[in-house]
C-alpha cells in the first residue's frame, strides 16, 4: 500500500446576521473555506438555492477540482513523454439532477481541454490522446467520485506558448479556448 495523505479545510458560516437559521429564507448562505495560510476563498450556495452569484459554490469546486486535477496529471504525463505543452485551457462543465425531495447528485462533468503543444512535437494528436487516457486513469478526484467524468479535448493547437496573462484574460472575457 501506498502512502496516505491527509487533507485539512476549515469551513467557516459567516451568514448568521442577527437571527440565524429563524427562516430558510432569513440567512445568508455566505461562508468562507480557510485552507491553511493560504487567502479565504469565498463560498455560498448555488444561486438556484439562495446562494450569491460573486461567491464559489461547493458544485462549481468540485468541477473545477476534476479540472486541476485532469491538468496536472497531463501536463506530468506530457513531460515525462517528452511532449511540449505550452498552453493548457479547460472548459469544464458538470451537470447535477435535483430530485423532487431536494436532494440530487452530479450526473456527470465533461472536461474540454485545448492543448497548445510547441510546433515540432511529433503525432501531437496521438500522442495527446493517450495522455489525456491517461490522465484520467491517474486522478485522484475523478477516481473518487461515483459519476462519469468525461474529457473531450480540443484538437490539439500547436503554436508558439501563450503568456499566462493572455490565456487569464481571454478565460476572463469567454473568449473561446
């Protein structure tokens, strides 16, 4: 067996106000994730369930999660293949079915990363492929869920590497990957 590792986060309820949980409708579903001295993150809900819009939902984290985590194995996998990544770009997108009872599950998320390789990698497509197969295999996040996690890459770009900046910036406007 393998070595273990423990993980720690402190999830702090910030949305009490003066009556506290009186009414479903009269508190606030703000909080805060501490992970050591790392900056707060802020949390709610999902807008749907009375969360606000400008904080992090726990569904959107964990969508986001299975995208690091798909990335960073890739991008291991790339280097330790010899594969140039100079551009890495994921439009994830999960989807989660609410019963009548108001619980519910994810049903599935479909990662969609652009790979831009440097101009000169051979059988970039192939090669990518197999990386992205095996990226997911190696996961940790998408091993433990109970719900398909799907990837649907782009075809590859092969291109000169864009600036981190650039890549920020288009991310932020919704320019396409």
């Amino acid at each position: 067996m393998g070595p273990l590792h423990t993980f720690a986060a402190e999830v702090v309820w910030t949305g009490a106000g003066t009556s506290g949980t009186t009414s479903y409708t009269g508190y606030s579903r703000d909080h805060e994730v501490l992970i050591g001295d790392k900056p707060p993150l802020p949390g709610s809900s999902d807008p749907a369930f009375r969360g606000d819009p400008a904080r992090y939902s726990p569904e959107e984290l964990l969508v986001a999660s299975l995208a690091q985590c798909h990335m960073l194995w890739f991008l291991h996998l790339a280097s330790a293949a010899g594969v140039v990544v100079t551009g890495y770009r994921d439009r994830a997108g999960g989807t989660m079915r609410v019963e009548a009872a108001g619980h519910g599950q994810f049903t599935e998320v479909v990662l969609r990363p652009r790979v831009t390789v440097a101009a000169g990698t051979a059988d970039a497509g192939t090669d990518l492929a197999d990386l992205h197969a095996r990226a997911h295999e190696h996961c940790f996040i998408a091993r433990s869920v109970n719900f398909p996690v799907r990837h649907a890459p782009s075809p590859v770009h092969v291109g000169p590497p864009a600036t981190s900046d650039a890549l920020l910036a288009g991310a932020r406007e919704g320019a396409p990957g």
